[in-house]
C-alpha cells in the first residue's frame, strides 16, 4: 500500500489553490441523470471518489467526456437501473444516485451501502422519506428494490438534518406530481450548490441552505453547466496545516463565508487570519492555544469533516482543549495513531480532552479513514524526526494532489509505494 513519508519541522510558506467541493461534486454527478439530456461540470475535483462516481454512471449507461478539470455527462443513453454492487462498496455516498435514479426511471436496484469506518452510517432517513414520496421499498440480500410509477409530492421532517437523506429527497421529488417540503433540512453549501445546478436545468427549488426547502415537481428538464464550489475542508484542512507548522499560507479560490466556524476556532487558537470573500492569508503563531471547547455540529456549526486536522493541532497547543464529536458515531480512529506520536488524549465518549504538550515525535501510523488520514499528515508536519502515514488510499479519496501540493509550500514529504 502507497504511504507518506514525512521529515517533521519545515515551516509552510506560500500559496494553494483550493479544488472543487468533493461533497458537492458527488450529489450533482448523481443528479445528471435526471435531464436526460447533456451536464457540462466545471471546477470538479480530480480525487478518487469522483472518479468512482464517473465509473458508477458509466455502468448505468451514461456517456462521460472528462477533461482536466471539467467534464461532460450524457444522460441520453442510461439505460440500467442496477448500481454496481462493487462500487457501491467503494464509496457508500453512491446511495444519493437512489432519488435520481428512481425519479429518472421509475426503479433503481442499489446494494445496502453499509458502514464505513466512521459509523454504521444509516440511510432509514432516505429510506422513510423516499417512501413518503411513493416509493415502494424492499431490501432482501443486502440490496435495496426500489419502485415508484409516480412520485408525488409530501411534506417531510426530518428527524436529524441529514446532508444525505435531504439531497436524495431533492433529487427524488424535481419531478414529482405536486410540492415537496423538507423541515429540519440540512443546510451546508453543498445543499446551496445542487439547488442551483437542478434550478439552471429547470427545476423550481427554493430554501436550499435553510432548515425548510420547497421543491415543486416540473415534467422537464434541460441541458446545464454549472461550476462546482470550492471544497471547504480541504480549504479548512491546508488553514490547519499552516496554524501547526507556525506557517504563513495564502489559500485562493475559496468561499470564505463557507469557512467562518473554521476561521473562529483557527483564531481561538491564535492565528492571523485576513480574507476577502475568494482568498485567505493565515499566520500560525509560534505556539498554539488550547481552544477550551469545540462541537461538531451540522452547518453551520464546527464541521465534523475538520474535528481530526484541528485535534492535530491541538495536540501541540498550550493548555487542555475539549472537543466533543456530536455528528458520528465513531469518528476517533486517528486519536490511537496520534497518541503513538506522543498526544495526550483522553477519550471519554464522544468527548476527547486534548492536553498539549511538548510536541510530537515521528512514527509510523495508519490512515484509518479519510480526515483522519489527513490529521495523521498534519501531525507528521510537526512533529520531531519521521513519520511513515500508511493506507493513504483514504487521504486520496478527498484531497487532490495533497504531497505535491504541501511539498511545494516546504513540506519534506513523499510517497512511496
Ligand atoms: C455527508 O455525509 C458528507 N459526505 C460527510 O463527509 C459529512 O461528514 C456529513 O455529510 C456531515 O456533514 C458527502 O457529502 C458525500 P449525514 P452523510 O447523513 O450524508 C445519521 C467527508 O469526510 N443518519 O448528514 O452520510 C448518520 O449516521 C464525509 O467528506 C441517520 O441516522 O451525512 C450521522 O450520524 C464523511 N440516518 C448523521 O446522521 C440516515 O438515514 C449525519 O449523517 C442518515 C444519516
């Protein structure tokens, strides 16, 4: 398996240029095949799970032309209902192709996505809503047979804002017969951001970012181009790689807004932070802060998707900081591997008490899923001597060109197979 090795200490100096939102990204890929018609998607993100994804509506029948950082989706030729069992293993996020598939075909038969390594990670949100929608529902053999000869419109509230759950019901119900409302909606950007690709291809949505969306069901749908937002984690993600290695990092072609709960948490720590709204410099300051209490909360609360990189950081602050995981179930594989490079954490629950200490030491650990693989990079970058990451299969599934990208901002980092 490919691994990162990392000589610790080198101080980050320079510019990124942050890619397109992973997160956002995935939900719109699966809501190409709604239109059947043709999607143009700039800004996409060259990372390993959109190219799943691609790999995912090409076995559905879906012509893909992919350029460097743009691609064509055709939707005419879909012609199977059945999502591959394999790849659905692959990347568990694939289950939003459910309410596309079931709007553009009637059925769709998808394998039971499963937990993953940050949970048991359930889809009884998706399940109950689909079927509010009309939807008939049966699972037998670890897959999921879905029927629908016409989807109408429902009023649904949703007992926990999943991001999700409220995607597949804007995807299932853009052409449903009648008006859907989703209550207690999720609201991150990457929600913002499929309303406004289904609404450039005519469908009528409005409230996306709220806790209350309305979709009213239209018959048609026409070909779109769109451009994909910047990923917010991986923006938040290089912040803390500037705030631990007492860098200074300017980060472009980012949605400042998207990053304020980030920005704050960055700031109690005692960085420098300037921005406009597309660009943000950050001066990590010789010796972090303790932050006394971080929670990961939906948007736009602390996101769980940054809870790893900052513990990072927070293993190496002045003072005791508490962060508590509210979203997952199981969201701390990367605490062991920090504590085998010196960090001091207790876990008690869903809550972790971070003492800082006198630094980190290299060693070798292990990526045990994707922002946990990136906290185990960020570590390295401070810490003494060498650290070897391995199974960095799950850092590449959400960051483009992560060591080259760090290596040209002076991190002595390289992969080796
Ligand atoms: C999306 O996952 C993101 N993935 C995750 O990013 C992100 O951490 C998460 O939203 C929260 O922001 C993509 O967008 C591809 P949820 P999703 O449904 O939709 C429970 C990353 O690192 N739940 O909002 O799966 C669930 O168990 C990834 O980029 C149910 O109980 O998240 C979890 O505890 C990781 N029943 C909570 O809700 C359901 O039917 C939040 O899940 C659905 C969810």
């Amino acid at each position: 398996m490919a691994k990162y090795i990392i000589e610790g200490g080198q101080k980050l100096v320079g510019e990124v240029t942050v890619n397109g939102a992973k997160n956002s990204v995935l939900p719109i890929l699966a809501a190409t095949v709604l239109n059947n018609d043709t999607s143009t998607i700039f800004n996409v993100p060259n990372i390993r799970d959109f190219k799943i994804m691609i790999k995912i509506l090409e076995s559905v029948g879906c012509k893909i032309e992919a350029m460097d950082n743009f691609l064509t989706v055709d939707s005419k030729t879909l012609d199977k209902i059945r999502i591959p069992e394999e790849l659905v293993r692959e990347m568990r996020s694939s289950i939003i192709l459910m309410g596309a598939m079931l709007s553009r075909c009637g059925q769709v038969e998808i394998s039971y996505p499963g937990g993953c390594e940050i949970g048991p990670r359930p889809i009884d949100l998706h399940l109950k809503a689909l079927k509010s929608l009309g939807a008939d529902i049966k699972e037998s053999h670890g897959f999921i047979y879905c029927k629908a000869d016409k989807l109408h419109g429902a009023e649904i509230q949703l007992d926990y804002p999943s991001v999700g759950a409220t995607e597949n019901i804007m995807l299932a119900s853009v052409k449903a017969k009648g008006t859907t409302i989703i209550r207690n909606a999720a609201k991150e950007p990457e929600i913002l951001d499929l309303q406004d690709y289904l609404n450039k291809a005519g469908c009528k949505i409005y409230g996306a970012g709220t806790s209350v969306i309305r979709i009213d069901g239209v018959d048609k749908l026409n070909s779109v181009e769109h451009t994909i937002i910047p990923d917010r984690i991986v923006a938040g993600t290089y912040m803390a790689a500037s705030a631990i290695t007492s860098g200074e990092l300017v980060i472009r072609n980012i949605e400042v807004e998207h990053l304020q709960s980030i920005i704050a948490k960055l700031r109690e720590a005692g960085c420098l932070i300037y921005n406009n709204c597309t660009t943000l410099k950050i001066i990590g300051p010789k010796n972090l802060e303790a932050v006394e209490s971080i929670q990961t909360l939906p948007y736009p609360g602390f996101p769980t998707d940054m809870q790893a990189q900052m513990m990072a950081l927070l293993t190496i602050a002045n003072g005791t900081s508490v962060l508590s995981e509210t979203v997952f179930e199981n969201r701390f594989k990367h605490v062991s591997e920090l504590i085998r490079m010196g960090a001091n954490i207790k876990t008690v629950g869903k809550v972790c008490v971070i003492k800082g200490g006198d630094g980190l030491l290299g060693a070798k650990v292990t990526a045990k899923d994707l922002r946990g693989g990136a906290s185990l990079v960020l570590a390295g970058l401070a810490a003494k001597g060498t650290t070897i990451v391995d199974d960095i299969y799950h850092i590449q599934r959400g960051y483009e060109n992560f060591a080259n990208n760090l290596r040209t901002l002076g991190a002595d980092i390289r992969k080796i197979f």
